[in-house]
C-alpha cells in the first residue's frame, strides 16, 4: 500500500503568537510517497529538491517516523521518499512539513489509529532534531490544517480557530538561510513587564478577532514587541517590506516563523496581490533572489 500526500508549509508565531500560533499556506509545500514495506523498520528511499540525509536518526522525517514506529510496532515497515519544495531554514515550516509528512502517511496506511494531536506529538520528535526545541507552532498547522493555536505543549492540546472568510497570507521568502535554532539563541530569556502585558493582549485580540471576522483588530492586534525587535536585523530588508505592505493596505506584516520569510495579511485576494507587488518592489532592488506567495487561510 502507498500514500503521495501534500505537506504544507506554515507560518509559525504570527506576529504576537510566538511558539503558540500558527497558520498553514495551501500554495506551497512537500510532496511524500510513503509506502508499506514487508521488512520492518523505516526506510528513506529518495529525497529530491535538497540534500538532506537518508538515515531515519538523522532526518527529521524519519525521526517522527521512528517515534511513531516504535511505539505502535506495526507488523510491517515503511518506505518514504521525499520531494522537497520548501528550502531548510525558509522560515516557513520545512522541517514541520517533513516532520508531519511521514506520520500523517504512516497513520492513514495503518487504518488511522491515531488523532491528529497524537500525530503532532511524534512529530515534536522530528521537529526537535532542527530545532533543538519541540514545538508544535508549524506542526499543528500543517497536521490540523487551518490556523491553530498550541494551548500546551507538555501535555499537548491543540486548539483550531475559525478564519474570517477573505482572509489572505502574502509571503516573501528571500533565498537566505536562517536556522530556527540559532534565531532561537538570540532571545531574551526574561522580557519586561509591559512588553509581556502588550504581546498578551494582541493575542487575546488576534484570537478574538479571528472568531468575529474582525478586520479591524486583526489590524491593531498583529505586533510582536518581543521577539521581532531581536530578529528583525536576520532579516534584510525587512522594514522596508513592512512599510511597502503597510502602504498597499495589508492589515500587519511581521517575520514568519524564525525567519527570512516575511508574510502579511490581508481582507480580499486583490489587496493580498498588491501586497505581493509591494514585496517584490522591495527585494527586486536588492541582489537577493526571492520567491513570493498567496495564499487563502481556511
Ligand atoms: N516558533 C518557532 C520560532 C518557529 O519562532 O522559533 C520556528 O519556525
């Protein structure tokens, strides 16, 4: 038996969110064929579009997979090939994508045993090997499709929020490296008081504005005052992309995931195009390559 399945790419953190929220984007992501095997065990067969290593321990597909394998011990094992369309290190959920790939596969051959919230939990596994965290901010997305909302972590509870019906993701991923963990490095361990009262507010507001299809405070709620201050200097660039946004009437704009990716929101298809200008005009002035998306969020 096989499976091919699309594995989406997600913007973790957005804006206020950091390590809690998250949304998954339907126009880019992996491909995965996964495949029942007579031998037992997990097998990395093929990975095409990076160089990414073929041992399950080392690959965070693989590592998932194991995680999941040896606690079910199915009677059978698992071949996974990987075709890899989001660059490691995007800031748009590459790992997550390959992470949640193989379980998601593994679970549909064995006859879906397992919930998406279990799923996401042996995914962790796999995430953890890029990270060196385990979060679930991309993973739950990309599992749980939507936007979500990581609740906890330890124990893991996965919470799904509606989306206003023209609500659009506009992203620009600059062809840069940035490795979570080492963005990860650069924060704070303690923030102050007041930077602490504003963030938890946007989220409360953000989440509030996505149950009432509230525009407006989507608007005045998406701001990161703690964590985009450390990374945003990663980023080239990257005030100038909020300001061109900001201009074209995007309703925020903040650093996805760990970065480089930028992305923007946007009310309607239309506005989210001229917010993909605005974030091309930026870069096409640059020597950095760069490639942009649109995308629904439902
Ligand atoms: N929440 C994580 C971070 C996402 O910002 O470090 C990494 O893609």
């Amino acid at each position: 038996k096989e499976i091919r399945l699309f594995s989406p790419a997600t913007v973790a953190n957005v804006a206020c969110g950091f390590d809690v929220l998250g949304f998954c984007l339907d126009t880019i992501g992996d491909e995965m064929v996964i495949r029942t095997t007579e031998a037992k065990g997990i097998k990395i067969t093929k990975i095409e579009g990076y160089d990414l290593p073929y041992e399950a321990e080392k690959n965070v597909a693989g590592v998932s997979a194991l995680a999941m394998y040896n606690a079910l011990d199915p009677d059978c094992g698992f071949e996974i090939e990987i075709y890899k369309n989001i660059k490691p290190g995007s800031g748009i959920g590459s790992s997550s994508a390959s992470a949640a790939g193989s379980v998601y596969g593994m679970n549909v051959l064995l006859g879906s045993p397992l919930d998406f919230t279990a799923l996401t939990n042996f995914a962790m596994k796999g995430e953890a090997l890029a990270s060196q965290c385990e979060h679930a901010d991309n993973l739950a997305p990309a599992i749980f499709g939507g936007f979500t909302l990581v609740k906890s972590a330890k124990p893991l509870k996965i919470l799904e929020l509606p989306t206003p019906d023209d609500l659009y993701a506009t992203l620009i991923h600059p062809q840069i490296e940035i490795k979570t963990s080492e963005s990860r490095a650069l924060l704070p361990k303690e923030i102050p008081l007041d930077h602490a009262i504003t963030q938890w507010a946007n989220v409360g507001s953000l989440v509030h504005a996505l149950h009432t299809s509230d525009y407006a405070l989507i608007k005045d709620a998406l701001h990161d005052v703690v964590i985009e201050p450390h990374r945003k200097q990663l980023i080239p660039h990257f005030d100038a992309v909020k300001t061109a946004v900001l201009k074209a009437s995007a309703l925020g704009c903040a650093i996805s995931g760990s970065g480089p990716s930028i992305f923007a929101l946007s009310k309607g298809e239309s506005t989210a195009k001229d917010v993909e200008n605005a974030m091309r005009n930026v870069y096409a002035n640059t020597a950095i390559d760069f490639e942009t998306y649109v995308s629904k969020i439902n």
